[in-house]
C-alpha cells in the first residue's frame, strides 16, 4: 500500500506531528461543538461557563489551525511529489479547515457578527464548527486511503545489491533443489 502525504505527514516527528496535526485540532473542535450543545441546552447560569469554554477554544482553535494551515502551505507541500486525485484531496481538504477556523477566530473577536443575538451567534458557531470538522475529517478519510485506488501508479525502483547493478535472477537453476531439505544443492550449480 501506498501512503498519502498527508499520512506521512502525521507520521514525520512522531508523535509530536500526530499531536499537533490531529490530536489537539480535534480535542478542540470536539470541545467547541459540546460546549455549544450544551449552552443552547442550558438557558440558565451553566450556559456561561459552556459559553466561555466555547469562546477560549474558539481563539485556539483558530490561531492554533492558522499556525498549522500556513506550515503545511510553505514547508511541506512545495516538498510533495502528488501521488494523485487522493492525495490532493486530503491535504487541500485540510488546508482548507482554515476558512471555518478563521471564520470562528474573527466571531470570538467580536468581529464578525457582532448584531446577532446570542442564541444566533452559537448557532452559527456550531455551523461553523460543522464545517471544520467535516473538512478534517475528509481529510482523514482521504489520507487513510491508497492513492492506487484513484490510479496512482508508484514509480518502480529497482532493487540493487552493494550499490551496484541489479542482480538478474532469470539465470539461476532452480532445478537442482533438493526436496528432502528444502534446501539449494550449490555443489551442482
């Protein structure tokens, strides 16, 4: 099987990349779409704290996935050799995580709709935070996957012995084998 760039990206460093690619992205996204359940569910005094749970991981999330998006751009992807339709998809699906994650970023700044109430702007949050994850999690189902089941077709590399020219096996004389051992009579070759 062949490995998608974005799997070989998780696996680079481990596991600190696995850390930071999937791991704290998720734990924070997984956070902000409870925090936002449960304050709509909760209309009393526990609904701030699921509030101010929601907006500090919203800051995070948005600056931290910033921070991911613009490394992935400039480090790594100028660096890919793209081994097909899978492989593209599973890295721009994560890439563009981004635009939820900023969206999310600039509501929790006040920046952006700053006139709704507080029930809309939740909803919007939790719309927002749908799309990120979906977008991730596209991500992940892609980069699961085998770029030869979209047509990749891996480069052959010979196989060479000391560094020197590849060995031709059509030569051997695979007749001479004794069958009581299993074992190669190389007196008779």
């Amino acid at each position: 099987m062949v490995m998608t760039h974005y799997m070989e990206l998780l696996s680079l460093h481990e596991p600190w990349f696995l850390i930071f690619f999937m791991l704290v992205p998720m734990v924070l996204a997984e956070t902000i779409l409870a925090s936002g359940a449960f304050s709509l569910l909760y209309k009393d005094s526990r609904s701030e704290k699921w509030d101010s749970l929601s907006h500090v991981c919203g800051l995070i999330l948005g600056v931290f996935f910033i921070v991911a998006t613009v490394y992935i751009v400039t480090s790594y992807v100028p660096t890919i050799q793209w081994r097909g339709p899978i492989d593209y998809i599973s890295i721009w699906a994560y890439v563009l995580g981004v635009i939820p994650a900023v969206l999310i970023l600039l509501q929790e700044l006040g920046i952006i709709f700053k006139s709704s109430d507080s029930t809309a702007k939740i909803k919007k949050h939790i719309v927002l935070m749908i799309l990120f994850v979906l977008f991730t999690h596209l991500a992940m189902v892609f980069g699961m996957a085998d770029p030869q089941l979209a047509g990749y077709v891996p480069p052959k590399q010979n196989m060479q012995m000391n560094g020197n020219m590849p060995m031709d096996h059509s030569q051997m004389n695979h007749d001479q084998m004794n069958n009581n051992k299993g074992q190669m009579d190389h007196s008779k070759m």
